[in-house]
C-alpha cells in the first residue's frame, strides 16, 4: 500500500512540473514585455523585470524536483531528527519518502499559485492571489510540525 501512495505522489509531482511548464509557456507570448518579479506584504508589485523572468519559476521547481528525486532514492543519505536503527529504519525511511513528496506537492502549489498570481497582475493591477501568501507558508509550517509528531511516534 505505501507503495501506491508514493506512486501516486510521484506521478501527481511530476504532473505539476509538466504544468508549470506548460501553462509558462502556453501564456509567455501574451504577457506585456515587463511584468511584476516580486511582491510585498500587500501584494502590490515592487519589481518588474522582463517577461524572461516568467521561466524562473519553472526552472526552479525543475531544479528542486530532481532534487527531491535524488534524496528519496538514497534515503540512507538524509538527516533524520531520531537514530535510525534497525528496528526503525523501514518507518524513518517511509516516512522521509511520503513527507518529501507531499512538501514538493505543497511547493509546487506555491510555485503554480504565485505564477498565475504574476501573470494576472500583469494585466490587472487588481489582481489578487488565489490562495493567500499566509496560508501557503503556514502549510509549509504546518506540514513539518505533523513531520516531527510522526517521526517521534516511530522512534
């Protein structure tokens, strides 16, 4: 069954690569030749650069995808907050692999949300996130403090 799971996050993570790909390139030719790069606090842009910048992300979630791929694959190479020994090594192992692929899910998700949010307030100032800059980053939080309650369960 664990098996599955992973399987199913490895092909759902991959699919969000492909569709920030796709949906960069798919609105490249559309965006004005400057758009906004960063935001602060309130949302409002406060710095543009060129459309060039709009393949940043991608690149970016490209990079950590590999990444992600090459630790779960040497699990044995990871910092765990607990000694591995034999007796725990299958539970660490399993519960690196499913939490490394659900943080690339939710950074992905960040990645995607802050990319549409760039796009659309390159055409309207008015635009606003789909999903708040707080609650992707208090889902990041989130997710580690379950990490660490699991990971002290199977010590």
């Amino acid at each position: 069954m664990g098996n599955v799971i992973l399987g199913i996050f490895d092909v759902l993570n991959f699919g969000l690569v492909v569709f920030l790909w796709w949906f960069t390139l798919k609105n490249y030719k559309a965006l004005p030749q400057t758009i906004p790069i960063h935001f602060d606090f309130d949302g409002k842009a406060d710095n543009f650069g060129s459309k060039k910048y709009s393949f940043l992300m991608p690149i970016l979630i490209t990079a950590i995808y590999f990444l992600f791929a090459f630790i779960v694959r040497n699990p044995e190479s990871s910092n765990y907050p607990v000694k591995i020994t034999a007796e725990n090594q299958d539970a660490q192992f399993f519960i690196m692999k499913f939490f490394l692929r659900w943080l690339f899910l939710v950074i992905s998700l960040i990645f995607l949300n802050s990319q549409d949010y760039m796009f659309r307030y390159s055409f309207d100032e008015n635009a606003k996130p789909r999903v708040p800059m707080a609650a992707s980053i208090f889902s990041v939080i989130g997710s580690l403090i379950i990490l660490f309650i699991f990971v002290g369960l199977f010590k």
